[in-house]
C-alpha cells in the first residue's frame, strides 16, 4: 500500500549561515556613481517595498488565472497569463535596480509573506467579474504605492524614476484592461 504522504528534504541553514543572510546588506559599502551610498540605499529600500508589491500581485494574477470560470473564462484567463508575464518583467527590472544601488533585492517566499503589503486574495474558483473585480483593488494599490514613491524619486535618482514612470505607464494599461471588462457601458465600474 502507497502512502499519501510525502517526504521532502528539509534545509537547514546553521547560525552563522542565517547571520549572513540577515546581514546581507548592513556592511554594503557602494551604490552606483553619482549617489551617495546612503541616498543609493534608501532609495533600494522603497525600490524593494515595490519589487514585494509586484511580487504579490503577479502571484495574486497567477492565481486568478488558475482560478477563473464561466462565460468569459478563456478571454480573462488568456488576459491574466500575458499580464503576468509582463509583471514579471517588471519584477526583474527592479531587483536588478536594487543589486545595481548595491543592495541585494528580496523575493524570498518568507520575506514576502513577513512583510506583505496587502490582504490575502479572497477568492479561489470564482467567476471572471468576480476575479476582475478583486484583481481592479490590487492595481489600484500598485499603482498608487507606485506613484507614491516616483514623488521621492524625481531629483535624488533620475533613473530609478524613469524605470518606475515606465512600469506605472504600463500598470495603468494593464489595469485599463481589467477595467475594461468591468465597465458597465456608462464608464461606470
């Protein structure tokens, strides 16, 4: 007789591997010419509140599109499966903004579960308005974390702004397409 259960190796990491790990960037001593290594490093910080907020919502998409049925199924799942691609992207390009500030970005699945930024997604199998009208919440605040830290941006790191104007650009028509399956006709969600 088979058991059900399964057996996986587990990886132990000893004290003074976790210290590394948690110390990673308190002796980072650099960041890319012309910021200083403080400025380069508060901005990484903000750069990794964002990377975590993108890593969130393509898992959050990823999941929806697992998830979702009825009439409109195989236009939203074929919809969600692009924008997480594109997402993805975006999660990338700021992680390796980060490691260019001199810091070493965070995607750990502990991390972002310890420093999650929104509620857990509510849905599982779930109709595509249903689904559209959560994922439309998780944009909102994307977006708007987005915006919120391209206001800090503009004259300490010009290029960290640009990647970020570029990637809010791109939410707002990922978002726009969402939207659009929400309108009632009358511009009304």
């Amino acid at each position: 007789m088979m058991s059900n259960k399964m057996n996986y190796p587990v990886l132990t990491l000893t004290e003074k591997s976790k210290a590394l790990t948690a110390d990673v960037n308190k002796n980072a001593a650099h960041t890319v010419p012309g910021l200083e290594v403080k400025i380069g490093h508060s901005i990484a910080d903000a750069l990794q509140m964002r990377l975590q907020g993108l890593n969130e919502l393509q898992l959050i998409l990823k999941h929806a599109h697992w998830n979702v049925v009825g009439p409109q199924f195989i236009a939203v799942h074929e919809m969600l499966d692009e924008q997480v691609a594109e997402v993805r992207e975006f999660v990338d390009e700021i992680a390796e903004r980060i490691a260019a500030l001199g810091v070493a970005p965070n995607g750990l699945p502990g991390n972002l579960v310890a420093t999650r930024q929104t509620p857990e997604y509510p849905l599982g199998r779930a109709t595509a308005q249903d689904h559209l009208r959560i994922i439309d919440k998780y944009y909102t605040h994307n977006i708007e974390s987005h915006r919120f830290v391209l206001e800090h941006f503009g004259e300490l790191d010009p290029i960290s702004e640009d990647l970020l104007v570029a990637q809010t650009r791109a939410l707002e028509k990922l978002h726009w397409f969402i939207r659009a399956h929400l309108d009632n006709g009358t511009g009304n969600l």
